[in-house]
C-alpha cells in the first residue's frame, strides 16, 4: 500500500493539502495519507496524529514561547516516519518546520516534496542551502519561482494556486448580497483581520478603531467579518466590548470568507493568504499587519522586496495599500479605505489588475500538483 506523509500546520496549508490529497486519490485511490493536517484534510480521510493548531503560530516571540512543545513534537514526527518509512513526504507551506524534517527525512533516502516554495524572493534568502539539503522537489504557486531554482538540485515545477481554479473569474456582488441578506444600497465593508489568535491579538481592536471612524464618515456602512473558529469568534467579540463598539454594524460570521469578500466594496485585510484571496475574488482592499515589536524588528531586518501583499508582489508594483506595524493606525486605515470607497475608477482598475492574476494562476493545481508527486510512487 502507498503510504504518503504529510504535515501542514496552518489553515492554508490545509486547504492547499486537501486538493492535493484528493488529486491524488483519484490515481491511488486506496493510498493512505497520515502526519499533521487539519480539518479539510481529515475530511479526506487524512490521519492527524497530532493537532494541526499547534503549529499556526506566526512570529518569532509566539513561536518561542511554543518552543519546546513543537519540537518535541517534530521530533517524535521524525521518528515515527523513520520507523514507517512512507513512500514520500510532502511538506505544505510551514518551512522552518517542515524543511528539519525535510532534510533527515531525504538523508534517509526518502523523497521529499515541499509544496509551496519557501518565500526566499521576499526574505531570508541565505535558507537556499538549506532548501536544496533538504528538498528533493519543490512545487511552486507562483510563476516566477522555478527561476530561483535553474542554477541548484531541486527541482520546481509550477502548478499555480488552487484558489484561483476554486474561485470564478467573475462573481456577481448582487446575487451575494442578496444571498447574505444585505441592502444593495449600502456600503459594505468586510473585515479580516487573521485566522489565528496571535494575528487577532495584535490587529482585532485595530481593526475596530478603523471601523468607527469609517462610521462616521459613512453612516449606513455595514461591517462583514468572517472569523475561524469560536476561539477568534470571541477575541473579536471581546475586543468589540473594549472599543464600546458591540452595538455597532458589525455580522460576524464563521467561515465564508469568500462570500464576505464578494458582497463588500472595499475589503481590510491582514497580510497573508486572505490577501490572494480577496484579490481573485476581485475586490480592492487595504493590506494591515501587526505583530509583538520583537518579532517585527526581526523580520524588518531579513525583508527586502518593497512589498508583503501578494497582489502587490505579483504585480510587481503597489496596485494597493499596505500599512505594516506602527503605521496600521484605525486613522490610515480608515482613511485609505475611504478613498477606495468614493473613487469607482480606481477600484476598477484594481479589479482589472486582480483578474490578469487570477486568469495567470488558474492552472488546475490539484492535477498539476498530483503529476509531479506520482513519478516518486510508482515503484511503490
């Protein structure tokens, strides 16, 4: 029997893991996929042996202060994948702990696969020796990377971003509207503000502040906020009692980020996933990111492209604004989103630029994804 280890810790890796695993099913239908992975990769018969969560932390202070607990972890992973010994390993996104796997795991002779490369085009480009010690190929979701790779061992093929097959070219803000229940009239704003509880920590009442001022500017605004799970659920809510903004317009939703997205005019989004996916949806947005000043000064020191979002990074140019860190004030934010919202030709443009990029990483990447893992299983 095919045996196919996996390990992705964060709710994009999930998502991403889950359509290759049912990619994959469709050749191998009686493989078995076990390591870490979360809820959507479960509901593919994935085996979870620990729980996902505790590898969505972000940020240097949250991960140390989770160190201990994720090592030992990853290291009784690692020794129960040498006893197993599957026919392939393939790490999802999650690189500081998937490539120390990675690279004990090749040393033995097992093949790995890194879905997701590494954001060396971004940051920390010196973890290349790295890469190429511990990666046996690499599938890339963007079409510049496999160029990063010409001149090393690793092999990148290019399979696109499965978000971009999954979300239509167009969608109708109409029908959404009218689907959720809401006025067609009145400026809707959605709010996402991170899918983890460090995240909501740092940008929640951030988020809040930005809100009651566009408030007062925009009285009938409705505010949309997709959150993941209860536990962000009430973070969000704590923070709204704590900025006196409970009787506000606010809809908090579980999940349905997507569809808070498409109903909106203009969205607030933390850096990060949700960034790409508001952009293939089509909506113009405001890109916000906060994290503990230790962290923050850490990873300043490691950037060096101009830009986080990924609609800007793919663009090759700001085509929206960012406002990292101290200059994530409810004031710019408030202000840049309000801009967006009376200026109709500007976010035309915007949406234009969002489609080139849509229709440029809509490759059918389950499929693709699934044709450069076989060739590893088919001795097996």
């Amino acid at each position: 029997m095919v045996r196919i280890a996996m390990v992705a810790g964060e709710a994009s890796s999930d998502q991403l893991a889950a359509h290759l695993v049912t990619a994959l099913k469709k050749h191998l239908p009686n493989a078995t996929f076990y390591g870490i992975g979360g809820p959507k990769m479960q509901r593919q018969g994935f085996e979870s042996l620990w729980p996902a969560e505790m590898l969505a932390v972000r940020g240097y202070a949250e991960v140390l202060r989770h160190y201990r607990a994720i090592t030992r972890m990853r290291r009784q992973l690692l020794s129960r994948l040498l006893e197993d010994r599957p026919d392939v390993f393939i790490g999802v996104d999650g690189s500081d702990f998937n490539l120390w796997l990675e690279k004990r795991l090749k040393r033995q002779g097992i093949p790995t696969i890194h879905f997701v490369s590494p954001s060396i085009w971004a940051w920390r480009k010196n973890r290349m020796n790295k890469i190429v010690q511990s990666v046996s190929h690499i599938l890339a979701l963007y079409p510049f990377e496999p160029e990063l790779y010409r001149d090393t061992t690793v092999k990148c093929s290019y399979v696109g971003h499965p978000l971009a097959d999954v979300i239509p070219l167009e969608i109708d803000q109409r029908a959404v509207r009218e689907q959720l229940g809401l006025a067609q009239d009145r400026p809707v704003i959605a709010l996402l503000p991170g899918s983890r509880q460090s995240e909501l920590e740092f940008m929640a009442e951030t988020f809040i502040g930005a809100a009651k001022l566009l408030l007062l500017r925009y009285p009938r605004a409705l505010f949309l906020v997709p959150l993941v799970s209860r536990e962000t659920r009430n973070q969000f809510e704590t923070a709204l009692w704590k900025q006196k903004a409970d009787e506000m317009p606010f809809t908090l939703m579980f999940g349905h980020a997507a569809e808070a997205v498409a109903a909106s005019d203009v969205v607030l989004v933390a850096s990060g996933t949700a960034t790409l996916e508001t952009a293939l949806v089509g909506r113009p947005m405001v890109i916000a990111y906060k994290m503990s000043p230790w962290s923050w000064r850490l990873m300043r020191g490691m950037r060096y492209l101009p830009w986080v979002g990924l609609p800007n990074i793919l663009a090759g140019r700001y085509v929206v604004p960012e406002f990292l860190q101290d200059e994530a004030t409810p004031e710019n934010l408030a202000q840049a989103l309000g801009n967006l919202l009376v200026d109709r030709p500007a976010r035309a443009a915007i949406s234009r630029v969002f489609g080139s990029i849509h229709r440029l990483l809509r490759q059918d990447t389950a499929q693709k994804a699934a044709d450069a893992v076989l060739p590893y299983l088919q001795k097996a």
